[in-house]
C-alpha cells in the first residue's frame, strides 16, 4: 500500500523540482536520509537527495534555472550527479543506476538503471525509502523493501544479502554501527554477523572515510554503543588497535588490575554527557592508550602504568598520522590532555596547593577547563560513597583554579620581564643568562613567592642579576 507523505514536501524547492521534471518528462524521487529523518522526527535535513529516472543533471540544470538569482549548478560528470546550494540546503540530483563492483576497490561500475535498481544499491532498507516529487503521483512514498517497519522496530537491516551489500561497499559496515548509535537502533543478526565476516575488507577503505564515521560515532549522545559494536565484529583491531589492547584484566598473586577498555568507553560516555567538543571527546577516547605498553606488575606495589600519560602522547601523534588526521593543533590538543591526564586526579586526592595549582593552570593554559571536565568523566568508581568524594574533590579544586587564577593571573602567562628589558638593563646580548633569568622570575611567580606583577618581578631580577654577576646599567 502506498501512503502519501506530502507534508513531508513542504519545503517550496519540492514543487519547483516536480514542476521541472514534469516539464522534462522525468520521473524523480526525494530518496535517502530526507525521508528516513522525516519520518523519524528528526527535524529538517540540510541535504536533500534527488533520484531521477533519466538524467539528473539535465534537471539540476532545469531547477536552478527556476529558481530566484539561477544558483550555480556543480557538475560531477565521473558521478553522473549534480549539487544546488540554496542557503543552508544542499540539493543532489543523480540519475538512477545499477551498479556492480570490483573486489579491490569501493568505487563502483556504474550503469544507468530503474527506481528499483537504485533502491537496491542503497546500503539500508530505512534509507532506500523515496517519495515520488511528480505531479500525478506526487508524495507518495515507495517502500519495496519495509524500510518503514524497520524504522518501526529500530532495525538495521540491508536491502540485499548483507554480504553482498558489505562485500561490495565495506564503508557500509561502519555506516551500519554509525546509523546504529545515531538512532539508537539494532543491526540485524545476520547483518551483524556479515560485518564479522567480512571485516578484513575494511581495508580498502581510505582512512578519510573511516575517519569521518569515527568523527560520527564520537560525537554521538552516546558513543560506546558504537565502539562496543566495532569491538564486538572486529572492526576496531583494524582501525583501532591501541584501544583493543586496553581489554582483559590480568591477575597476579591476587591482584587485579581494571579492564581499561571497557573503563575508556565509559570515560567517553561521561564526557559526552558534558561537552559536544569532538576534540576533548578524542582525548577521553585515547587517555589511556598508554596504559597497554606500560603495564607491568610490581611485587612491592602491584599493577603500574609508569609513564602511560607520556607514552601516550607519543601514541596519539602516531595514531593521527596513520589515519590520516590532522597533525596539526587538533592533534597537539589531543596530545596535551592526553600527557595532563592524571595531573588534577593527584591533585584532587591531596590538598591542593596554591602552587600545585598554579602550576596546572600554568601548564594546561586556556584548556585547563576542558581538562577539568576530562578528568571529571574519568569517575567511573560504581561505588557511591567514593563517587561523591571524587566529584566534591574536583570542586574544590576548580574553585582553586578560580581564585587563584583572579589573583595570579597564570593562564596564558606572559612573564611581566620580557627578554628584551633584561638585554637592556644588564647590557646583554642573547646568552643564556637572559633564559636563566626569565626561568627565575616564571618559577618565584609559581611558586608563590613573588606576585604575577611588574614591580616585583623587577626586583627579583635585579637582585638574581646581581648575584650572576651582572651589572645594571
């Protein structure tokens, strides 16, 4: 039975398109995501998918030419399609095609095709779902494959064998586990188990596009849905492998150590209750990369990750480039709250002083707060009492962080004596007295001893200068 979605099309551009391809003699179709978030709820789409039974670029031409101030047409001949930019909307064109792939390679041989062919070669039933846009028949939705039920049931399922849908296109195995923590739906037993199955074709995937679906899934309410499943279908050795080694609890002489993967997973669910920074997400994703090469067991004092915040740095610059991500200050972000980890965790279980906090907010500068709210998602103790204690601990030292950062003014430090001055009173040249003397000033102001201010940094100057030997003029 055919329903008619015509509310869907109340968007002005939906009558403009089904006036052109009337006037061309096409039959087209609004296919794909516009339709499954429609009927979810899911508010408006920005990009909106045309399927045309014909040539879809001869109608992105005809639509823009209707269109108020004709928007430029952007043509992808190799793709047989075509983009119109209206404001935030971006419109697809592309004709209807069957495909058929080589087993070294995502990129399909095209051919034009039906309504039907196309629907085939989407990846998910929910997103081969297509209201017609031409006038006899216009809004009403076609479903040959119950993309509607699925969206009743949750279910991630593919229009075809899912070994021939992941085979051919292995992307779709990430987009299945994306689509699946988006939505907070379920794949398909049997297309779960074609993931498994068909996992090492990851592979010839470029690491842009498995990046971009990890970008997806991180920035979800609710990430580790997404990365039990890249776990749990072995996906995740493939892309991640520094994560899976977290997993297993070893036992020596009665003495435990926490599975450190699972405990990650929920760092990072924590931390997306709290920040939607993609970035600091990265951060909660990696933070303990480097527990896996660190760990060792100590008989004195049991299970020991010395070091693991500096190895793993190191890892996520690796990590980075092997992806493909940027090295640039994306990366050095990751890398410093990564290093700075457990700095506030020592702080938080000691009493916190001036010093030790000024030196926190000295090192971590304007991303003390992001590194706060870091370590802050890093309880993960299901035990109340010491829950509440860990929580009330941060408090206090992010109110530390305040007063001292009014009075002492460390985030961003810029030393009140800059090298020059020192050059002109002690008529000096570059040396490394100059770098001696900046160093003692930097470290009076940490330590308390000498206000972030001018007149006294000045002082301490002059008194070091003369104890070095050092003439003013």
């Amino acid at each position: 039975m055919q329903t008619n979605y015509k509310l869907a099309l109340t968007n002005p551009i939906f009558s403009t398109i089904s006036e052109a391809a009337d006037e061309l003699g096409i039959d087209c179709y609004v296919i794909g995501g516009f339709v499954r978030d429609f009927i979810l709820k899911r508010g408006s789409a920005k990009d909106i998918d045309v399927v045309a039974i014909g040539n879809g670029i001869d109608l992105a031409k005809k639509v823009a030419s209707k269109i108020k101030g004709k928007p430029e047409v952007s043509i992808f001949k190799n793709f047989g399609t075509a983009m119109v930019k209206l404001d935030d909307t971006e419109l697809e064109f592309v004709g209807a095609r069957k495909e058929s792939y080589h087993t070294d390679s995502r990129k399909p041989v095209v051919e034009d095709g039906t309504l039907d062919d196309d629907q085939k070669r989407r990846d998910f039933t929910i997103n081969a779902l297509a209201i017609s846009l031409n006038k006899k028949t216009y809004g009403e939705l076609l479903d040959p494959f119950n993309g509607i039920e699925d969206l009743e049931n949750k279910t991630i399922k593919t229009p075809l064998e899912p070994g021939i849908t992941y085979s051919d296109d292995p992307l779709r195995m990430m987009r299945a586990i994306r689509f699946a923590t988006q939505l907070s739906f379920e794949i398909e037993e049997t297309s779960l188990n074609a993931i498994t199955e068909h996992k090492d074709r990851i592979k010839i995937i470029s690491k842009e596009r498995i990046v971009d679906e990890l970008h997806k899934i991180l920035a979800s309410k609710k990430p580790s849905v997404g990365f039990t499943l890249l776990h749990k279908t072995g996906l995740l050795d493939y892309i991640l492998p520094e994560l899976t080694a977290l997993q297993g609890i070893e036992e020596v002489e009665g003495q435990r150590h926490k599975d450190n993967f699972w405990h990650t997973l929920e760092v990072v669910d924590n931390i997306a209750e709290n920040t939607e920074n993609l970035w600091l997400r990265w951060a909660a994703l990696l933070h303990d990369i480097g527990k896996a090469p660190t760990k060792k067991f100590d008989k004195k004092i049991g299970w020991t990750f010395h070091a693991h915040e500096f190895i793993g740095a190191k890892m996520v610059y690796k990590l980075f480039k092997r992806l493909r991500m940027p090295l640039n200050d994306k990366m050095k972000f990751v890398q410093k709250m990564v290093m700075m980890s457990s700095r506030p965790i020592v702080l938080s279980q000691d009493i916190a002083t001036d010093s030790a906090v000024r030196r926190l907010v000295f090192d971590a500068g304007e991303y003390v707060d992001d590194l706060m709210t870091l370590c802050e998602a890093d309880i993960t103790t299901k035990n109340p009492k010491k829950q509440k204690k860990y929580k009330n601990n941060f408090k206090i030292v992010r109110q530390k962080i305040v007063e001292v950062e009014e009075r002492d003014h460390v985030r961003n430090f810029q030393p009140p004596i800059t090298g020059e001055e020192i050059m002109a009173t002690f008529n000096l040249k570059p040396s490394k007295e100059i770098g001696i003397l900046k160093e003692v000033i930097k470290e009076a102001i940490l330590e308390g001893d000498i206000p972030n201010e001018y007149k006294s940094a000045y002082a301490l100057m002059l008194e070091k200068g003369k104890k070095m030997g050092l003439k003013s003029i």
